[in-house]
C-alpha cells in the first residue's frame, strides 16, 4: 500500500508489511469506533480549527482504550511502526493520528535515521500542533540524539518554507536539557526570527524558554543581543520564567 508525502518534494512511501500492524490496526479501528461520541466530535473539531474530523474521544478515555488495544501485542521492530504510524496517518479521524504518535514516542529507540523522511511526511500531512509537537521533541528529536548525522538534515529543515517543517526543527532539541547544541539552537531562532507565521514566533519562544531551565543566562544573554531581530511574541515567551 502506498502513501504519497504531502508538502514534500513527491517522494512515496510503501507501508511494510507488518502482522503486527495487522492485529493493531484491526482492533484499533474496532475498539476506537465503538466508543465514538458523534456529539463531542463536533466540538473537537471545531476547537482544533476543522484540520480533521474527530471520534470524539476525550484524551483520558482515548489513552486508556489504546492500553486495551495493545494489550499482550508483541515489541515492533522498526518496520511494524513504520506500517502502523503510515496506516493510521491514512485514516481521517484525528484519534488514529494521536495513537501513531504515542506509538512512535513509545518506540523510538527502535527506529533508525531511515524513518526521518517519514516522520517528515508525518509533520507535513494533516499539519496542526497537536501532532507536530510530539513528533518534533519526542520522536525527530530522538532520532536526531541518536545519529548525529542528521543535524544536517535539521539545518535544511530551518530553512524549509513549510512552517512545520521549520517549527519542527526549532523544537527538536526541546527535551535535550544539557545536551542541547546551543549554537544550533540560536542559529536556528535567529534564521527564523522574522517569520510572519504565530506559530513559529512561538516556537521560537518556547524552545529559548525550555532551554533557560538548563542556562537561563545563555538565554538572557541571547535574546539581549538579538532582542532588535526577535519578534515580541518571541521574546515574552522565551524570557516567561526567567525575567529579562
């Protein structure tokens, strides 16, 4: 079965056959169908600005039936993600969508610098925070502490003209604490500090304010020394916890 990236120069990703994904998927759809509440689902819908239709399960009810989906299912091998996060990319309701995130935050130690292009196709289809955050700290961000070779594919991705290609590589350093690259970091605030678009602004904001949990002076120092460039939003949200 075929999918054909969205936002992406046209390349085209064959899902792996995987039992795995087999069991998965038929019971997902199965036990995520039956708990729908059309009526919820509109609201949903609505508050995530209509970018999918929606089952209408609440978080805490969506989390707790994907435990009874999983139950007693066999450790993936990088393949059986592959073919479960593309198989559930390809549903329209949303939920699908959050279960192959939790899926691949769940195993990304199993997944290797070949599964960055489809975590790419991942942020670029269907694109909203909801998904794109989660994909960018815990899974492309995974991947990228796990090679170092695919820095070189984050600095291409800063300068990407699809905004959740660019968010996506201001946040992957989120969860790095004392590891984070900070010249990196910067450079990429920087090269993005002009941006039209709310939600890399924000983006920009929220990576400087994680990382002044770890070095709140380097993040001072910097948004003093480029304050001129960095939009108000920017700011506000990168100097939030720590003052100016």
């Amino acid at each position: 079965m075929g999918v054909t990236a969205s936002g992406t120069s046209g390349a085209r990703f064959e899902v792996p056959n995987s039992s795995l994904a087999d069991t998965v998927l038929e019971r997902l759809t199965a036990t995520y169908g039956a708990a729908a509440d059309p009526q919820r689902a509109v609201s949903m819908r609505a508050y995530m600005k209509d970018v999918a239709p929606f089952l209408g399960l609440t978080t805490p009810d969506r989390r707790a039936l994907s435990r009874t989906v999983l139950l007693a299912t066999a450790a993936p091998a990088a393949a059986d993600c592959t073919a479960v996060a593309l198989r559930c990319w390809a549903l329209p309701e949303r939920e699908y969508h959050y279960f192959a995130v939790d899926y691949l935050r769940r195993h990304v130690r199993q997944l290797s610098s070949a599964f960055l292009p489809v975590a790419r196709h991942l942020v670029c289809t269907v694109s909203w925070w909801d998904t794109v955050d989660a994909l960018a700290s815990h899974v492309v961000g995974g991947l990228v502490a796990a090679d170092a070779k695919l820095k070189s594919d984050m600095d291409a991705w800063i300068e990407d003209d699809d905004l959740w290609v660019a968010r996506t590589a201001l946040l992957h350093q989120l969860r790095y604490k004392e590891t984070t690259d900070t010249e990196r970091l910067f450079a990429y605030c920087v090269r993005q500090s002009g941006h039209h678009d709310f939600f890399v602004r924000k983006a920009i904001g929220w990576c400087l304010r994680e990382y002044a949990k770890t070095d709140p002076e380097a993040v001072r120092a910097f948004v003093a020394r480029e304050r001129e460039r960095l939009a108000p939003l920017s700011v506000r949200e990168a100097l939030k916890n720590i003052g100016p």
